[in-house]
C-alpha cells in the first residue's frame, strides 16, 4: 500500500499527455544521467492499436532465444511495476522508486510521468546491461519521449483514428506522427495499413533511406482458428505446419507475423520461437476468467479501431449466442460516442462505469450517449458486482484501468 500511495502522489502531480519537458530537454536530462538510452540495442515500437502485444511477444521471444530483455509497456493494467519489466518480471517497487527518484534529482524543467518512467526505465536497463530492449511508444512517435533512442530496428503495427486531439483528425496525420520513429537507415517493419497511411510510411521511409517492409497476414502465417479451451489461436504456414497462439483476437495472427519477421533478424531458432508463442501471458487481451458459474472476457480495446476488431472476434466464439452483457468505462480523451454506439449495436445490456484514474471519463459526461436500457455504476468493483447478479457472461472492455480494476478484483 506504501508503494501506491506513492505512485499516485507521483501521478497525481506529473499527469498529462503532451510532452512536459519536450525532447530537447529530455535528451539534456539524459545526458545528465549518463545517457543510459545510447548503451542499448532497441526495438522501437509505435502504432494505435497492436503494439503492446507486439512488444510483450517480442520480448518475450528474445528472453527464450537467451536474451536478457527489457520490455517498457504502457498503460498497466494493476501495478506500475509492470511498465518496466526484465525477462518478463516486473521491476522491484523498491527498485522502481530508487530510480525514479535518480531521475528526479536531476530534473530541471517539469517532466510528465511518462517523460518519468522513460528516462527511469532506460537507467533500470542500462544498469542491468540489457542485450535488447523492447520499447512501446505512449502517443504518436514523432514527439514521443521514447522517440530520443536510435533503434536497431522500428515496428509500426497499424494507424487508426486514436488521440486525435494530439495526432490530428486525419489517417495521414496520424501516419506521419506514427513516422517520426523511422530513423535514418535503420529498417521498418509494418503492419497493414490505410492506403493513406502506407502512402505516408513509404515516403517518409524513402525520404529517411530506411529498408521499408509491410508484413501482412500470410506472412508467413494464416490463420486456421481458435481454440478457447486452451486460449490460443491456432496458425499455419503454407506448408500446413500448425503453430499456436497463446494469445486471442482478431489481429493477433497479423501482431504474430510481425513478431516472426522481427525475430528473424535477430536469428531467433525456430525452436524457441514456437515455444515463446505458446507460452506468453498478454493479459488483458481478449482474457477468459471463470468466476463461480460466471465467465468474464476481459479485453482492453480502447478506441473504435479496436472495438471493431473486437467486435469482429466475438462472433467466431461461443459467447456470440448466449445473453453476455459488456461492462466498460472511458478515458475521456477517448472517442466514447462512439464506442458506446457500436457496442449498444451488437449488446442490448450493458453497464457502464469509471476508470480508477482522474482522467477517466464521468457518469455526467457519458450520460447523454448512454445507450437505452444500459446502467450506470460509478464504482468499478460495485459495477463488476452489478453485471455478474444479471448476466452469466460479461465483456469488460473500453479502458485498460477498468480492465485492470476488474483483473485484480478478481485474483
């Protein structure tokens, strides 16, 4: 509890997502702790949706091809911890403040909490001599604190319509933002996109002389279908080989392809990449609890590109024709109107309730676009309490922090 408490001081007073210090001044920070970011081998990835499963099954096949790896994810989903992890193990809360408050002592213009946890997470690696690191953008790219680093290689996963009131309200805008983490002659991986965006990708890459490759489904891999006994989806490549998927989603077989392209150069054996697709844990990505006779999927699709997927998804399982009722809240820098529009579309029940977090979105402000017949509970435990008393399956979705309350009230 000490250990919260003191996360969300420190969160209470850095919150924001523009850039506090802006990246010339970070970079000055940097230097001043030794410059931490330059003594890594990075993979740099951004994009709207996609990139923390990309980043999590990265890393975690390089810590099974016996590489020591560091993976930075944002948001968390129960403790900060999690942000900044070492072969797959979250760092230590004592650790985590010590170097937290290394970064703090040198500070000189008001850094945000992410521009925080950026520069401590570099120190954390540097400090433990990390061979590779796997480093999730927060937004956008271009501005992005994490965007200081020169990567060995870039990932972008996908573009869709998310932070328009920082990226732009147009897929080329958003593209170009996303772009800014190309770096010269460094090489881009990317997933399918937009016409528009790829046509902003390609040029910027041109225009940076970085091998350009876009890694669509088929690449090498197809998808055969699901197995939710075991929470995998099931791949196969064209000879017929079979591959799983510890992980479920509709754009999971495209995340794996990206990954399998990734780990193909840094010569990953095929060995330990079949292991580290069986074996990873992406919580918060279309997760199936049994609670008592209740089952509750949680996923965090937090924009309408994600919902659809998710949406999508739900009809290939079982869930699609029983009564489920969807349980969700809203960052309120989120496109929520129209989140809630398309989920009322496919659900007739539902309860929607308020991140754990001072930017969540209010009841006041989702009560003019709740759909008809849906509830409201401010109180995320009380809501999770509410859906299970009317419903046998529940779809909690919207935002991580909801996901994540729900999650840890769970265990």
């Amino acid at each position: 509890m000490i250990f919260n408490d003191w996360f969300y001081e420190l969160q209470s007073t850095r919150s924001g997502l523009t850039a506090g210090a802006g990246l010339t001044a970070f970079r000055a920070l940097l230097g001043r702790l030794g410059n931490p970011h330059q003594q890594l081998q990075i993979i740099h990835v951004a994009g709207t949706n996609g990139k923390g499963t990309v980043c999590t099954l990265l890393a975690h096949t390089l810590t099974c091809a016996g590489y020591k790896t560091g993976l930075f994810i944002s948001p968390h989903l129960i403790s900060p911890v999690e942000r900044i992890q070492l072969d797959g193990s979250s760092i230590d809360e004592n650790d985590f403040i010590q170097i937290v408050q290394q970064v703090l002592e040198v500070e000189e213009e008001p850094l945000t909490l992410f521009e925080i946890l950026t520069a401590a997470a570099f120190l954390y690696f540097a400090g433990k001599r990390a061979q590779y690191v796997v480093l999730e953008t927060g937004i956008g790219g271009r501005k992005d604190p994490t965007n200081v680093c020169l990567p060995l290689l870039s990932i972008i996963t996908s573009i869709g319509l998310d932070h328009t009131h920082l990226l732009g309200t147009a897929i080329s805008q958003i593209a170009y933002e996303k772009a800014g983490i190309i770096k010269s002659g460094v090489p881009v991986l990317c997933g399918a996109l937009p016409a528009e965006a790829e046509q902003v990708i390609c040029e910027v890459a041109r225009q940076q002389n970085a091998p350009l490759q876009f890694v669509r489904t088929g690449d090498p891999f197809n998808e055969m279908g699901i197995d939710m006994e075991h929470g995998w989806s099931e791949m196969s490549v064209t000879d017929g080989t079979k591959w799983n998927l510890h992980t479920l989603g509709r754009m999971q077989v495209q995340n794996a392809c990206l990954v399998y392209q990734a780990a193909q150069r840094f010569k990953v054996p095929e060995k330990s990449l079949r292991y580290a697709f069986e074996t990873v844990q992406i919580p918060g990505r279309f997760e199936i609890f049994r609670h008592g006779q209740k089952t509750i999927i949680l996923d965090g699709a937090h924009n309408p590109q994600a919902i659809e997927n998710l949406l999508l998804f739900w009809e290939k399982t079982p869930y699609a024709k029983k009564k489920p009722l969807v349980l969700c809240g809203f960052m309120r820098d989120k496109d929520y109107p129209q989140i809630l529009k398309m989920l009322s579309a496919r659900f007739n029940r539902g309860v929607v309730t308020v991140p754990p977090n001072k930017r969540g979105a209010s009841l006041a402000q989702i009560q003019q676009f709740l759909p008809t017949g849906w509830e409201v509970e401010e109180d995320v435990n009380a809501a999770c309490l509410r859906a299970q008393v009317v419903a046998d399956v529940i779809l909690c979705t919207g935002s991580f922090y909801v996901v994540g309350a729900i999650r840890s009230a769970l265990f």
